[in-house]
C-alpha cells in the first residue's frame, strides 16, 4: 500500500473534484458503486523509451487540473557510507534551482500550481499540481530539471536551509517521530533504517558536491518514471518527456535494508519538544514481490485499522478519547512493513501496548467468517476507491509501485470493471488464506517504540 493513503499530502492539496464511495452490502454493489469514478478516466498508456525512462500518462476528466510527476528509484540516505537526508536535500536543490532565471518553484507558484517533494526510504517524488491549461509548460520545466540536475550554491543553500527547518518542524510531530523511530528499531541497515529527513549533525557536512554525486548516481533513466494524469493531452505529454529525456546512464542498485534482532521489549524516546504519549508497533511482512501475500496485508491493514471502521481502531480510540491513532501495510521490495501508531494527550503508552496487542490476538485469533470477510473486503474495496478520487492519487500509486519494482502491480491499474493485477489478487483472496498471512506474519513478537509524556532517557532491551 502506498504510505500516503494513510498520511498527509506533504505540500498538495486535494483536488477540488472528488467522488464519494460508500460501503455496500455486497461485492456487486462495490462494482456499482465503483464504476462511476474509473469511469471518468481513460485507459493509461505506458511507455519505456530508448533510455530506459518509464512514461505512464491517463486523461481523467474529474477535474480541469494535472498531476505530474517524476520518481526516482534511490535511497534516501545515499549509496555507500549511509548520510540521512542526502535523497531530500537534493531533490529540495532541484526545485530551488535557477534556469532561465527562474527555478521549479517560482514558475509553478507564479502558474497558479502547487509544487512538493516527497521523499521516501527508497524513492523521491518531485510533483506539480497545476491547473491543465498551463500544464505543458510546467511539465517541461519539471523533467529538464529533474531529469538533467545542474546544481548550484545558491540553490544547495536554500535547499539546505528548507531541510533544516523541515527537520525541526518533523521533530514536532509525534507520527513522524514513532515511525521514524519504528524503522530503525526494525531495520539494522541500510535505507529503511534511517529517517528521510536525517539529522542536523549530518545536513551540516554535506556539500555541493556531495548532492552533485548523488544526483548524478541516482538521477538516470532506468530508475525514473514521469507520471502524468488528469488533464493532459497523452501525445502532447509523450512528445515533450522525449524531447527531454536524457542519454542511458546505468543504474545502481539500491543498498538491501537488514532485519534488526530486535525483542519484544519496549525502547523509549526521548523527544522533549513533544508533550503527548504516543507508541509504535510494527511487523515485518512480505515482499511485494509476493502479491497476494502483500494484498492480504492490505486487506488486513483496512479490516484493523481504517480510521472509522478498523477494528483496532474503534478500540484504541474507545480507551483513549482524542487519540490520534493510525496503522498501515507499507507495500516495499523486501520486507513490507505493518505498524500502527497512536499518540495524544490521553495515551498511556504502556497501556496502550497492551491494548493494542490483546486487540489484535482477539482479531486474528481465527478466520474471518464467510459472511464477515465478503463484507470486509467489499468495505476495502471501496475504501480502497475511494482513496483513488483524483488525479493526484492515482498518478502517486504509479509512481509508488514503480520505485518498489511492480508497476503493473499498481492499483491505478484497473478501469471500471476492476480488471488488473492489483484487483484480481483482492479477488483471490479468501478467509483462510489471510489468516495464513495474519498468522505468519502478524502473530509474530512486534517491534515497539513509546513515547512518554515528559522527558526520559533511551531504555530498552536490544
């Protein structure tokens, strides 16, 4: 699953044209319901140049606006010696860069469009929202600059100085802080071990040409996609990413993130800034590469913790009034990871663990009925739709799957009779081979992370 269905859209706003998707009773209905929104976009078109640059373009007639964006495949701690926060760094000099006498940011604030980066474990996104009328401009100033970066003082410093705030600012937010926290506890190495946001202490040695490197290792043609969805003229869009497109360049291949022999045993964080209680749990899981197993999770991540109708939710929530409480499959190459977090100024971390997991023991402890899981999986459907309103949304499950390696695999994917790979697998799947999953996968000791209230020193078993 695509960690932005569960977080907030880091610099976009939603578009203004959205559907509601309601939950039916039965998994005709779904379809019913399903229909009107897939129907306002055309099938996608997806091409890989000469270069090895990936292009997926879809007209959707929801809205007069345009999704574009580019992804690259790349950890966001740098290849080598691990330096937190490189991907980010340069991917903010991207957009600061001046060509033209302009950079990214200015022409698209100046268009009426929002601009953002996004960086993950082992993908950055660089993205326009824009009004369509003025998208073929910004989408030729959005791949010359991020498909050919020239980087220079001016641009490394302000990109510098954004990041330094972004990481005071991350430090502040306890979801952040837990999950970020979460994934060192349970990766020893690599990307996923390591915050996309890194730490005051290593944004201070890193240089130009430190960001110059990285550009020039990650940023080629074979690890990118440009993505564009909403209001577009599909051959307009193929006609200017070819004109950009840079010459083949080799690929490096990602650093693999270790599995930490971690315990049960919960590790403490001290964050003073922040005055809430808050936990984390996570369960390493399967690899997308196993697509049912990963649908499974999926599926089990909606069925526990959809913010209305999770039951994990409805729990956490009953026992903690306010609590801010949030759970997610993050679909990666190897492992996926599930985590739930809750954080306010309610919650008693220790006692909150223990909510959590006698709550999951009850809700695994057996298949779902036949009844139950049709009703569960028809509920994921549609919230799964309904998470796929605009234009925004589906160009990001593009570009989310194709830095894990399974673009095919996208649930943007489908039309309006949920052909595809994703929505065949939700199809195959059934009570007991998700209690299989569960099983395997969730009934296992999990990784926990507490935030007290109040200052406390780093504590834990190992």
């Amino acid at each position: 699953m695509n960690p932005r269905r569960i977080g907030a859209r880091q610099g976009l706003l939603a578009l203004a044209a959205t559907c509601s998707l309601f939950v039916c009773a039965s998994t005709a209905r779904a379809q019913d319901a399903a229909s009107s929104a897939p129907a306002m976009a055309s099938p996608e078109t997806t091409t890989q140049l000469n270069d090895g640059l990936t292009l997926v373009t879809r007209k959707a007639t929801a809205s007069p606006t345009a999704a574009l964006e580019v992804w690259i495949k790349c950890p966001s701690s740098g290849y080598g010696a691990p330096r937190p926060g490189l991907a980010r760094l340069t991917a903010l000099a991207i957009v600061e860069q001046k060509s033209g006498g302009s950079s990214l940011r200015t022409d698209a604030r100046a268009a009426g469009a929002q601009v953002a980066v996004s960086v993950y474990h082992e993908s950055t996104e660089i993205a326009i929202l824009a009004p369509s009328y003025v998208s073929g401009s910004l989408l030729d100033k959005l791949v010359r600059e991020s498909l050919h970066p020239q980087l220079d003082q001016k641009a490394f410093d302000a990109a510098r100085q954004r990041l330094a705030a972004q990481q005071v600012a991350s430090l502040d937010m306890p979801d952040e802080v837990l999950r970020d926290s979460l994934f060192a506890r349970i990766f020893a190495s690599g990307p996923l071990h390591d915050s996309s946001y890194g730490d005051p202490r290593t944004l201070t040695g890193l240089t130009l040409a430190d960001v110059t490197s990285f550009a020039t290792r990650a940023y080629v043609p074979a690890d990118e996609i440009v993505v564009a969805v909403g209001g577009v003229d599909v051959s307009d869009v193929a006609e200017r990413t070819q004109a950009a497109a840079p010459a083949a360049a080799p690929a490096v291949a990602i650093p693999e993130s270790s599995v930490a022999s971690y315990t049960d045993a919960p590790l403490s964080l001290t964050r003073s800034s922040i005055d809430v209680g808050g936990v984390a749990l996570g369960w390493p899981g399967p690899p997308i590469a196993d697509e049912r197993a990963a649908t499974a999770m999926d599926f089990l991540s909606d069925y526990l913790t959809h913010p209305t109708e999770g039951v994990l939710s409805k729990i956490v929530n009953a026992a903690a009034s306010g609590a801010d409480f949030s759970g997610q499959f993050v679909t990666l190459r190897n492992p996926g990871v599930f985590y739930v977090t809750a954080s306010g100024d309610k919650v008693d971390p220790t006692i909150t663990v223990g909510i959590i997991r006698d709550a999951m023991r009850d809700a695994l402890r057996k298949p779902l009925s036949d009844e139950e899981f049709a009703r569960a999986r028809t509920a994921y459907v549609n919230h799964l739709l309904g998470s796929m309103q605009t234009a925004q949304s589906l160009a990001d499950n593009y570009g989310w799957y194709f830095s894990q390696g399974a673009l095919p695999y996208s649930p943007s994917s489908t039309d309006a009779a949920l052909s595809g790979q994703y929505f065949t697998a939700v199809q195959s799947l059934t009570p007991q081979y998700v209690y299989s999953i569960a099983s395997r996968y969730l009934q296992a000791k999990p990784a926990v992370v507490i935030l007290p209230r109040g200052p406390i020193h780093v504590s834990g078993g190992p």
